[in-house]
C-alpha cells in the first residue's frame, strides 16, 4: 500500500499520519469502541464482526493497520491474519493482534501467524499510540 | 474363602521357597491366580465412594486394576537390590513406564470428580484386602513372605505415590486453566469499559456517541459482575453444600415468557421465538430458572450465527416438562462437549477453536448445578448441519 501523499504531508508537519484501520471484533461494543478511539487519534477506522466480512471488507478498504481479535468464531485470528496477509493491497499493513491472552505462547503464535505486535485487553491506548507514531517514523524514514 | 487357590509357588521363586519350607503361597502368586476376586473386593469398595463412582463403568475401573497388579507383581518377582529398595522406601526411585497405569488411573479419578481422599482410600482398600485374603492363605509366615510384603507394600506405595502426585498436577493445571480463562473473560468488558471512559473524556465526542458509551460501560459492568456473581454460585455448589434452592408454586411458561422478553429487549436485532405447551405450574425455584434459562438463551444469543432465529420451547408432558433451546451456529466440537459443563476440569483451552469463555463455562455449570439440584437433567447436541440445542428435563416426581 505504501505511503499516500495525504500522509506524508501530515507526517512532514510534525501531525500524526492518518491511517485506514480495519478493528475486527466479534464483540460489538469492543469492535464499535475501539473504531471510535481510532477515529478520535484521527484516523480512519471501520469494523467487522467476524471473519468473511472482514476480508471481503479489507479487499475494498484497504486498510494500512488491521486490529484483529483472536478468539472469534469461525475463522479465528491467525487464520484472518493469513488470509489477509496474501492480499496484494495489503502487503504493507500493518498486523496487530489484541487478545485477552498474554501468555508467552500466545505471542509466538501470532508472531508465527505473521502479526507485527500482540496487545493485551485491556488495551493499553499509550501502546497503541506508540506502534501507530513509530510506523510513521519509519514509513518516513523510507 | 475356599475359593482361594492353595497353590505352591512357581519356580521363579523356588529356591528360596524350597530352602525355608515354606507351605503356602508366594504372595505374587497368589495375587496373579486370586486377580477376579481382588479386583471384585476393590470395585465394590470404588463403588462406595459416591456419588462419583456411579459415573465409572465397570469396564474403566477393571481395565487399570489390572495393569497395577500386573505392575505390583511384577515389582515383587522382580530382584532388588538393598540399594534399590532404600531409595524407593524413601520414593527416590525412578519412574517406569509400566506404572503409568496409576496415573492414568489419577486421571480417570479425578474426571470421575473424586476427590483425594478418595483416591487415597481406594488404595488403602487394595492393599488391605490383599494382605487380608492372602493371610487366610498363607497362615505360617516365613522369612521370605516377610520380604514379599514389604516389596508389595513398597510397590503400593510408590503407584500410590505417584497416583496422588498425578492427581495434584493436574487439578494445579486445571485451577491455572480456570484462572487463566477467568481473567481471559475478564479482560474483554474491563477492555469496553477502558476504552469507552477514555472516549467520553474527550470533548469532541458527539451527545449521541456519549450515550452509547454510557450504555456500553453499563453492559460491560453487568457482564463482569455476573461473572462475579457466578464465581460465587460455584464455590458454594462445589465447596459448600450445593446450590441452594427454595421451591415455590410458579409457572414455567410465564418464567420463560418474562425472560425472553427480558433478553429481546437487550439484543432487538435478534430474533427469538417462544413456543409454550401444556400443564406447566409446578414447584421449583424461579430465580434459578429464570438463570437457568438467561444461561441458556444468553450463550444461544453469543454463539448463534447473528441473522439466525433462536427457538425457545417449553413443553408440559405426562413425566416431565422440557425446555429446550435452539440455535444455529459454529457447533462445539465433539472433544469439548463431554467436559462442556465443567468449568473447572475442562481439558483444555484453545483460543483459536470456538472462544474458549469462561462465560460459557461457569454458566453452564451452574446451569447444570441448577437443573441437578431441581432433580432434573440436560444434554447438548450439536452439530454443523442441526446446530446446537441445549435440552432441560424436570420431571414431575422427584
């Protein structure tokens, strides 16, 4: 996906970049929160509930940071992520999976199943805050 | 008595046995041609052990006896070294792979839910009847019977040793499971509620979005305190003296109705049928039913497919009255459904398969604690191309 004009404008002022960000949740009122705290840090954010939607919601919206929830049912985080993953339009997004697992194990499994970072609920916003600072730095710096 | 065999010992032991002239029986001889009868003794002692043993088949219990008198006859045949049987006097001997039969049977115990004492029990029954059919036999100790015993009540020992070291890592791994999940649960309203106070300090949040925040934080706050409340429900029907139920005239249909209502008024995008049938005034607990079936119809609501119906019925019949409840969904797979409804002993938790929740399992629990403590039953079934339906029966006549 790479950088859009729009952004390095925002970046080169000193703001934020402004990134499309995919929140995939099969709680709704996570799912709907976590849309709007993105919104709030002045992105553009959109939300599925499971799965297919969120796929067949990727493959048009294209977002640049994806926010998964692991345990879903029907297809489960990991499977989303790798589903995603082999999408032309999303070869430079960034994978972040936020679960109510911390356990060592399950960060291995998501680093293997090819997320960047593994949040713990309840999400630290200041973590978040710095993944999303630090992606543009080094897009930037690119 | 008279059918216990008088045999003189095998050749494996001969020498020693001829050298002290002894006219009884080898005790490892004895407990091989003796088998049927020690392990009927023992299994009508498991039996005792209730209410846990009535769920062991016949079949479970004897296949693992077996494999440990196989192994303590063996262990007694086998020489030993002084060396040897110091260290395992003192349980410093190393584990063989032959008495994995006590671990397994530690396993089957504690899935059984017996409890250690029982465990314990079971094995101070084995070696007593043991020692007790075999002293009718063999009235004249000798100095070599002196030496079985003491190898046999090491061999007893060392399985019981290692029957309630298995018995305690796993019941350490299951409360680590448990807790692990219960903080798994946890996380995801703490999570809504977190990040939902962080958007209402912010100014620019619309009036509109400010209420729905509200009401998140208010769900979210419902679902942690039932999982509270719930944890408190299991330890008293676990550690205490079972749930509590006060019997009162009430009305299964109405007790339904009421909370379908309550629960199409909290999720209106869905749909939620109720079929009412037949004589359905009887006695039992309304607040417990009524949790009952907020368990029931909740988890059809959380893992039903969401433009899928949900099917409530409750039927009056000549035995029993029977709810059911309906949805379709993602089945729960075969390996979970035989532990579905026990928080604490669940096996395993995959977060990858169906969300493994404590919310499901601590409600299922005591929905089964409620249905049991009422006299009645529930099953489960579940499949990709039925769905799943949770079926309670409560028979008229407890």
């Amino acid at each position: 996906m790479g950088v859009t004009s729009a952004m390095l404008k925002e970046t080169t002022a000193g703001e934020p970049c402004r990134y499309r960000v995919l929140v995939v949740d099969d709680d709704e009122g996570c799912a709907k929160t976590l849309t709007w705290i993105m919104e709030m840090l002045g992105h553009d954010a959109q939300f599925a509930l499971d799965g297919q939607s969120a796929i067949g919601l990727a493959r048009t919206f294209h977002p640049q940071v994806v926010l998964l929830d692991i345990g879903l049912p029907g297809m489960n985080g990991y499977e989303i992520c790798q589903a995603m993953r082999i999408l032309p339009a999303l070869q430079h997004t960034v994978f972040i999976a936020q679960t109510g697992w911390g356990k060592k194990e399950h960060l291995e499994r998501a680093k293997n199943a090819g997320f960047d970072h593994h949040l713990v609920k309840p999400i630290n916003l200041d973590a978040l805050k710095t993944i999303l600072v630090d992606m543009g730095k080094s897009r930037f710096s690119k | 008595m008279e059918k216990i065999s008088k045999k003189l010992a095998s050749s494996k032991h001969g020498k020693e046995q001829d050298s002290t002239a002894n006219q009884g029986v080898r005790l490892s001889e004895f407990i091989h041609q003796n088998e049927k009868q020690i392990v009927s003794e023992w299994e009508t002692f498991a039996r005792t052990l209730t209410p846990a043993a009535n769920d062991m088949t016949p079949l479970a219990l004897r296949n693992h006896i077996n494999e440990i008198l196989a192994f303590i006859v063996n262990d007694i045949e086998s020489s030993q070294t002084d060396e040897e049987q110091i260290q395992k006097s003192q349980g410093g001997k190393e584990k063989s792979s032959i008495s994995t039969a006590a671990e397994i049977h530690a396993a089957l115990r504690l899935a059984g839910g017996f409890e250690i004492d029982q465990l314990v029990s079971e094995w101070r029954a084995l070696r007593a009847s043991i020692v007790r059919l075999w002293s009718v036999a063999n009235i004249h100790m000798d100095n070599a019977d002196v030496i079985d015993l003491t190898r046999f009540n090491e061999a007893i020992d060392q399985e019981l040793a290692e029957s309630v070291c298995h018995y305690t890592q796993k019941v350490s791994y299951s409360k680590d499971l448990f807790i692990g999940i219960l903080s798994h649960d946890l996380r995801s309203p703490l999570n809504v509620i977190s990040l939902s106070t962080r958007l209402m300090l912010d100014t620019n949040v619309s009036q509109e979005r400010q209420t729905a925040l509200a009401k998140q934080i208010s769900e979210s706050t419902s679902r942690v305190t039932k999982i509270v409340d719930d944890l408190l429900d299991i330890t008293r029907a676990r550690f205490g003296s079972g749930l509590p139920v006060i019997r009162a005239p009430m009305d299964m249909g109405v007790v339904a109705e009421q909370l379908v209502n309550e629960i199409r008024a909290a999720h209106f995008d869905r749909t939620i049928n109720l079929e009412v049938a037949g004589e359905l005034k009887g006695a039992w607990d309304k607040a417990r039913i009524g949790q009952m079936l907020s368990n029931l119809i909740g988890n059809a609501v959380q893992y039903s497919f969401k433009d899928s119906p949900i099917y409530v019925t409750v039927k009056g019949t000549k035995d029993d009255v029977i709810l059911s409840v309906h949805n379709k969904g993602v089945p729960i797979s075969p390996e979970k459904i035989g532990t579905l409804f026990d928080a604490l002993t669940r096996a395993s938790i995959d977060e990858g398969d169906h969300p493994g929740s404590v919310n499901l399992g601590l409600g299922l629990y005591i929905t089964e604690e409620i249905v049991i403590s009422h006299g009645g039953r529930i099953e489960v079934v579940s499949t990709e191309k039925e769905g799943t339906t949770f079926t309670v029966h409560f028979p008229w006549s407890v």
